[in-house]
C-alpha cells in the first residue's frame, strides 16, 4: 500500500507503476468519485513516456482517450456505462487485444468483462488530500511489487 498527501504525490506513485507496466497490461482504476483515479492515471502515463501529466484529462464524456509512443495506452471511462453491453460495443475486447496498456476508470461496474489477469488499483480517500492506494493482481508490473 502506498500512502500519498496530495495530488502531485499521487501522479509520482502513478508515474512509479507507470513505469513498471508493459504493453498488454490491463489495468482496473477503483475507487469513489473524487479518490484520484484520473490524478493516478496522469502519472501512469506519463510513467510509461506516453505522455506529460497536463495532457491527461478524464474520458468521462469521450469515454476512451488514447495516448501513443513509445507505449500506446488506452484511458478509459466506465462511469456513465449502465450495462456490460454499452461498455463492450465500445470495442473494449479489441483494445486488450493490442500491445497496449488499458486503464479503465470504474471497471468494477462490469466484471465480467475482464481477464483474470489484470492489476486493480484501489484508491481510498483520506481526510484532506491524503490518498491510499492499493495494488493487486497481475501480471506482475516489471520490477517487482510497488513500495519494494
């Protein structure tokens, strides 16, 4: 578990897992509206050289936004979705399919649509900006656990 303070220290805990992803990586953003599941994924990206955490701006109404070279990452938003079929005609499966990462803010709402190889990222917020972020799944991220 990883315990931040504020919002830069969250994009640097996104930049640190960011950088330990490979392409293929599925991975799940879980937390309340407000827990800083975008603010992580701008420092993922960005991690992973894709792009600057200014760049990265919730899907919420685009519901995919993507973001290349050297890795192509996939952001996207499940939160206005009402059923695994709106979320699936979004060409999800497709995405998997590529050598790309896949972040997906509120995958939890569907979790039949996932492999069982995946990390989830649970975010809980903390009174002021405190955050707590939590790491499971796999495959594993390259060099080890987070925190290590």
């Amino acid at each position: 578990m990883i315990r931040t303070r504020s919002e830069e220290e969250t994009i640097a805990a996104g930049v640190e897992l960011g950088r330990r992803l490979r392409p293929g990586t599925l991975v799940l953003l879980i937390g309340e509206l407000g827990a800083g599941k975008t603010t992580l994924a701008k420092g993922i990206v960005k991690g992973l050289g894709a792009a600057e955490p200014e760049e990265v701006s919730s899907p919420t109404f685009t519901l995919i936004h993507e973001y290349g070279e050297p890795v192509r990452v996939y952001h996207v938003d499940l939160y206005r979705l009402e059923s695994a079929a709106e979320a699936f005609a979004l060409g999800l499966e497709e995405l998997l399919d590529e050598e790309a990462v896949v972040l997906v803010e509120w995958g939890e709402k569907f979790p039949e649509l996932w492999p069982s190889e995946r990390l989830e990222v649970r975010l809980h917020r903390l009174p002021d900006e405190a955050r707590l972020i939590e790491v499971r799944g796999g495959p594993a991220p390259e060099g080890g656990e987070m925190g290590d």
